[in-house]
C-alpha cells in the first residue's frame, strides 16, 4: 500500500468493474431482476471512477508522506 502505482489502480477499479458487472448478472440470475444494462454501466462507471480518483489521491498522498519520512531519517 505504501508503493502505489497508477497501474494498480486501473488494475484495481477494472476488477470492480467486473465484479459490479457480475453482480448484475447474478441479479438477473437468481432474483429474476431485470436491471436496464444502459444505465447499469453509467452508473457503474460513475462509482468506479469515484473509487479510483479517491484512491489515486489518498495512495498517493500516504506515498508522498511515505517518501518524504524516508528522505528525512537518512
């Protein structure tokens, strides 16, 4: 956690991407629901980017302090 890359992130919203997506279709499996796929992925994509943008910053920052501690004990 303290060495976050942008490409973790991707990785890590595009696999709560899959598991929303999967949600979705086990809704649809076992409850009988439904849900329109248009708004399903809008929504999805919504909740994703929020999640990543709120990770992106909040990784990035504890790497900075992470960092900055590091520089400052040498």
């Amino acid at each position: 956690m303290r060495d976050a890359t942008p490409g973790g992130t991707l990785l890590g919203s595009a696999v709560l991407f899959v598991i929303l997506w999967e949600l979705r279709s086990a809704a649809g499996l076992v409850l009988g629901v439904d849900i329109n796929g248009t708004g399903y992925v809008i929504a999805s994509i919504v909740v994703v980017g929020l999640v990543a943008f709120g990770l992106s910053v909040g990784l990035f920052r504890l790497s900075a302090t992470v960092l900055n501690e590091r520089r400052s004990e040498r």
